[in-house]
C-alpha cells in the first residue's frame, strides 16, 4: 500500500516536472501573440453559410435570391448595422435584365476612418465547369463560393455588435458578381468578358452608397471556406493594395494562421476587388482560395453542382474571421 501510494506521487511528480518544462520551453520558443479582437465563432459562422444553402441557388430574379436578400437584410438588422439596400436594374452579357441588390450594413456611422469588408452573395446560373455537360445550364448552391464569405461577414457583423472596434467598418454584400460569360458560350462572346463579371459592385463603385464614399481599406472575402485552403497574394491585391496585403497575411501570421495565408505571390482573380480598386479607388485585397490541384486554380468543385457544404470547413472559416477581425480591431 505504502509503494503503491509512493509510486503515485513520483509518477505525478515527473508529469508536473514535464508539464513546467514544456510550458518554459513553449514560452520562450514561440513569443506568443495576444489578439486584441473579440471571438469569431466558427460554428455561428458555418451555420450562416448553411442557411444562406438552403434558400437553393440564389439567382438573380428567382425567388430564392429575394427570399436570402431578405434574410441577410433581417440578420445585419439583428446584429445592429444600420442597413441600406441598393436596387439596380444591372444588363447582363446576354441581355437579360437583372434586379440586382446590393446589401450594406454600417458600424459606426459618425466615424470618418472607415474600413469596407465585403463578399458576392449570388449564386452562379451556370455549372459550366460541372464534369457533366447536361449539368452546364442548371444552377449551382454556392456553399463555398459566394454564401462562405457571407457567412463570414455576419458573424463579423454580430461581433462588432457586441464591442465596437475604433474605425467604422462597412460591410457590403454585392450582387451579380457570378453572372459572366458561361465557358459553354465563350464562341458567341468573343474577346474580352471580364467585364461581364461583378456587375454589382462595379454598379457600387461607380453609384456608392454614400456620394464620395472613402474608406482607408477593403478587404473581399471569396471561396473561404475550404478544408485546407490556401490564400496567396492575389496579383491585383498586391498590385493596388501591397502595404494591406502586408497587414492581412502578417497578422494572420501572427495569429498562426500562415496555414492558410501564405507567404507567397498568387495568379490575378476577375474579381470585385478590381471595380473597388480601379473605379472606387479604395486599396482593396482579394482573399480568395487557390488549389494548384484543380486544372482551373480553384477549389475542385468550383461552378459544379457539388459546391455544397461538403466544401465548407469550420476551422478554415474561423482563421480567415479571426484574422479579419484581429485587423479590424487593430486599426485605430
Ligand atoms: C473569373 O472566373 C473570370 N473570375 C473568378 C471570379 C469568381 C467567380 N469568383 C467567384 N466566382
Ligand atoms: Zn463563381
């Protein structure tokens, strides 16, 4: 009985001993970085993106796509943005008219230093990249590209509820990004068709929402929300945008999620970025997944009928929120 108690004790004695010898050694290898940002729930997160999934493809003119406007309209309320919506009838390369709505929900209204988050929350008409080709006309859920970025950017919302950070921040939610010019119909639109893309806020940057609208930075948020995803320094991030480019991926660094954002130079993206950076004039960076596996650069079932939850990862979405709000937060 004696041994067996003496025992105990000395083999707790050696785990308290190693415990303390990992925790010195854990303190002085890695200076550990203390966020200043409240907690992004990655849970909230996912379940914002699954709710946006289950309205169906968000298509412009469809009910589906009134029905999620409305929804997202009713959460930046909930979370305390003072939301306007922007109503346009936008052309697309075809033609058709779409009622496009663009979605915008501010924080701190009386602040002059303002930072704009943004994200598409269309959905794509067309699976053109879909491995069947009786697939190409059908419309596509876009879990992961358009309703991730979303998702993240409400639960950013309810955050900045809770605690207001030093800067204003404006969120927008732009329409019609994914209406261009389907692959299968590439010969009957020669040329140049990126100007096809991103109606909805190439429609914002030229009619803001406030006349003269500035802010110091914007930051896009598409295709967050991958197992495993991969953020390089988009080429126009870099471009327009290098010292923001600097600020996002060093904090992320910090926070360790250099996973994700990694330190090294990417392709250029077609995206809302661009009418931001080009006609608004607001130094705006991309973050936007790359998979050198994919034989088109994006994540594999990128404008499939497949870009379902199964591509929606929680920890990604929590690295990329942290991190935005961590550079939100720091911002003075
Ligand atoms: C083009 O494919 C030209 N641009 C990619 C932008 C995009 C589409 N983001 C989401 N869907
Ligand atoms: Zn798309």
């Amino acid at each position: 009985m004696a041994i067996r108690k003496i025992l105990i004790s000395a083999s707790a004695l050696v785990f308290i001993a190693c415990a303390c010898g990992n925790k010195t050694n854990e303190a002085t290898v890695t200076q550990q970085y203390e966020k200043v940002s409240p907690d992004f729930n990655a849970d909230s997160a996912y379940l914002y993106v699954d709710k946006q999934v289950a309205f169906g493809p968000r298509v412009p003119n469809t009910a589906e796509h009134v029905a999620c406007g409305d929804y997202l309209v009713n959460e930046l309320k909930r979370f305390g943005a003072e939301v306007q919506e922007q109503k346009a009838e936008l052309t697309a390369y075809n033609g058709t008219k779409l009622n496009a709505r663009n979605i915008i929900g501010s924080y701190g209204l009386d602040k002059k230093n303002r930072v704009l988050l943004f994200a598409h929350w269309d959905s794509r008409p067309y699976s053109d990249h879909d491995p069947n080709p009786d697939n190409y006309r059908k419309p596509l859920l876009g879990a992961n590209d358009g309703a991730s970025g979303v998702g993240v950017l409400l639960e950013i919302a309810r955050v900045l509820q809770t605690q207001a950070p030093e800067v204003g921040v404006d969120i927008i939610f732009f329409d019609a990004e994914d209406y261009g010019v389907p692959v299968f119909e590439k010969e009957n639109y020669p040329g140049d068709t990126d100007e096809t893309w991103c109606l909805g806020s190439r429609y914002w940057s030229k009619n803001p929402h406030v006349p003269n609208y500035k802010a110091r930075f914007g930051i896009l948020l598409d295709m967050v929300g991958r197992e495993n995803a991969a953020f390089y320094k988009e080429y126009h991030s870099v471009k327009y945008a290098a010292n923001i480019v600097e600020k996002v991926w060093g904090t992320a660094g910090r926070l360790n999620h250099g996973k994700y954002f990694i330190g090294k130079n990417g392709g250029g993206v077609t995206d809302d970025h661009i009418p931001v950076n080009e006609i608004r004039r607001i130094p705006s960076v991309d973050i936007i997944d790359y998979d050198p596996d994919s034989d088109n650069g994006f994540f594999h079932s990128w404008h499939t009928q497949k870009d379902d939850m199964s591509n929606i990862n929680k920890e990604t979405l929590g690295a990329v929120g942290q991190t935005i709000l961590e550079v939100v937060y720091k911002e003075k």
